[in-house]
C-alpha cells in the first residue's frame, strides 16, 4: 500500500491519510486523460506515493511552484476536484522555456480546477492564508540559479517565503523535493552548474521562517548518484539522488 510505503522511509512519521485522500490521488494518477509523456515519467517520480506522503486532498487551494510544463498540476487538479483549485505558477523565463507543452496541457479547458499564474516568484500577490498546501517539486535550487542566456531573474527566496508565509494558513502544507548537492561549495554555482541543493540549506531556509518539519521521505533517493553530475542532464532524468521533506506552516 501507499502509505505503508511512505512510513517505511520516515525519518519523522506522520499519520497515513484517510483512505479517501488516496482513493483521489490513485484516481487521479490513473486518469486515462494524462498525457502519455507524463505517465512515462511516473516511475520515477511516484507521484501517488509523493502526494500520499505529503498529505494532499480533495478540496485544496494548492501552490504549484516553477510548475514548469504542469506535470503535477495535472494531477493535483484531479485530486482537489471543483472544490478545489490548483494554481499553476511560472515566470516568463519558466513560460519561454516550456513552449508549447503547457498551451497543450491547458487546451479546451481540460483542467478545470487550475488557474495559470505568471509572476517572477518574489512579485507573487496571492491572498492572505488562502493556501492549505504549496509543492516545490525540483524547483527550490532555482531561486539561487541566475542565467542571461535564459533569462532568469535568480528571484530573492527570503521576499518569496515572507510572500508564502502570509498565504499559507496555519497547518499548511509544504512539500519540498529536490535533487541533492553536497554541502560544500557555493549555493549559486551548484545551482548555476549542477541544478542541485544542499538539504540542509533548504532544511535551514524553511525552519527558519514560518514552517516546521513534520516528515522526511525515502521515497526518491538513489545513492547511486554522488551528486557531481548535472541533474538536468537528459541521461540523468530519473536517476538523480532527490530528497522530500514535508513542512507545516505554523
């Protein structure tokens, strides 16, 4: 089971959720609807084991961080249902990067409970504690990468969480998953080289502004990987070491 999964790989254990949250999570993972790219990719990032994990459920207002082309907006938007809703966040480097893979997944209003919103991450106007979850899925190294060539902004992470901390109502969740650099060397550089981060930075970050730790997962480690190699790099797709935490705004 799911969530017998999650608890195996604890390093602080939290409650399994009720059988009605998975029920909408493996509903909405097993949606025939889903693009076959994305379901290609669900071995390796465990989608259902991840939102199990983090807790997410029906009737949601979830924070759909550096989106990106909407992998888990897709899902999200099926588990929240239409007493929820999913906000499917980019900036404009994130929107010229995508293409069209994004235009396609929101064609014809096919996910009708997700609203697009396009803002560098540290201008965010969202409404005060109108969040119950916000998910950083491989996106938090990119507030410390900055790039002309691309256009990215290397947005302030210490604007962004002050901006989440007033959205995010008390008991809130954050999922942060990410693939893992050593500690050593410079936060900007790993991020600029190598696309990775510290744990410890993000551990630091989080617990120091309005959040607290409620669980560590195993679920996405491979210690195969000895976190030199560029994790965007398209033979490392799956493959990199990646940690998840689950955080509770206080």
């Amino acid at each position: 089971m799911i969530c017998a999964q999650a608890m195996l790989s604890l390093f602080l254990l939290s409650p399994c959720e009720s059988s009605g949250g998975q029920q909408a999570i493996e509903a909405a993972v097993a949606n025939q609807n889903r693009p076959e790219t994305d379901v290609q990719r669900d071995s390796d990032r465990k989608p259902a084991e991840v939102l199990s994990f983090l807790g997410i459920k029906e009737g949601m207002t979830v924070l759909d961080v550096f989106a990106g082309g909407g992998y888990y907006t897709e899902i999200l938007d099926s588990v929240v249902g239409e007493e929820g809703k999913v906000l499917l966040h980019n900036n404009d480097a994130y929107m010229n990067f995508i293409g069209t893979q994004l235009e396609t997944r929101l064609a014809n209003g096919r996910l009708k409970n997700t609203e697009l919103v396009i803002a560098e991450a540290d201008e965010l106007v969202l409404e005060d504690t109108s969040l119950d979850a916000a998910l950083m899925i491989l996106a938090y190294h990119d507030f410390f990468y900055e790039s002309e060539q691309y256009g990215w902004p290397d947005p302030d992470e210490t604007v962004f969480l002050e901006i989440l901390c007033k959205a995010m109502k008390p008991g809130a969740i954050l999922g942060v998953a990410d693939h893992v650099a050593d500690s050593d060397g410079d936060v900007s550089d790993i991020a600029e080289n190598l696309h990775r981060i510290d744990p410890g930075l993000v551990m630091s970050q989080m617990t120091s502004s309005c959040f607290d730790l409620e669980a560590e997962s195993n679920l996405l480690r491979n210690s195969t990987d000895d976190h030199s190699s560029n994790a965007v790099d398209p033979a490392n797709r799956g493959k990199t070491d990646r940690f998840l935490y689950k955080f509770v705004r206080r």
